[in-house]
C-alpha cells in the first residue's frame, strides 16, 4: 500500500494520502477523485466523482502490471539461480 502511495505522488499527475486502509487520490486543486481501498485479497477502485476518475484507475492499472513484471522477473532470478546453484556441484 505504501508502494502505490508513492508512485502515484511520483507520477506528478495526482496527490494522493492514506487513512487507515484507504488511499484517496486527488487533483491539486484537493478535489478527491478515487479512492482505493484494501482488503486481506482485494483491491477496491471507488470513484468519488463523475468525471476525471479514470486517470487515476489507469495509473492503479499500471502500477498493478508493473509490480506484476518485478514479481515475474524475481520468480525467473531466483529459478535461473537455483538451476546454476544445482549444476556446480553435478560433476562430483
């Protein structure tokens, strides 16, 4: 949550702050437009208004598919690691 906190301040587009386990994105004007709510497996995208909202729905999208490929690029690391860690040792 907090990973998606800060990339959406970075992005520069929108601002966004946390309560409790709600983040509310807004414009820079403090005009609130989504809010994204976490549960134990679910992720929540309310909008707040009727225009505007789909910015930041697509900037959670990109986020969600960006930690998606760091997810896969570890999960090959560590498999290409353990496939070299398993053939030091098969000429003994």
């Amino acid at each position: 949550m907090i990973n998606l906190l800060s990339f959406i301040n970075e992005d520069g587009r929108y601002t966004a702050y946390q309560w409790q386990n709600k983040i509310t994105i807004e414009t820079f004007f403090y005009e609130p437009l989504l809010s994204v709510e976490f549960d134990k497996s679910t992720l929540q995208c309310i909008p707040i208004t009727d225009e505007e909202w789909s910015g930041p729905m697509f900037l959670i999208f990109r986020f969600v598919y960006l930690q998606q490929e760091i997810y896969k690029h570890q999960k090959a690391k560590s498999r290409i690691k353990r496939e070299i860690d398993g053939k030091q040792f098969d000429w003994i």
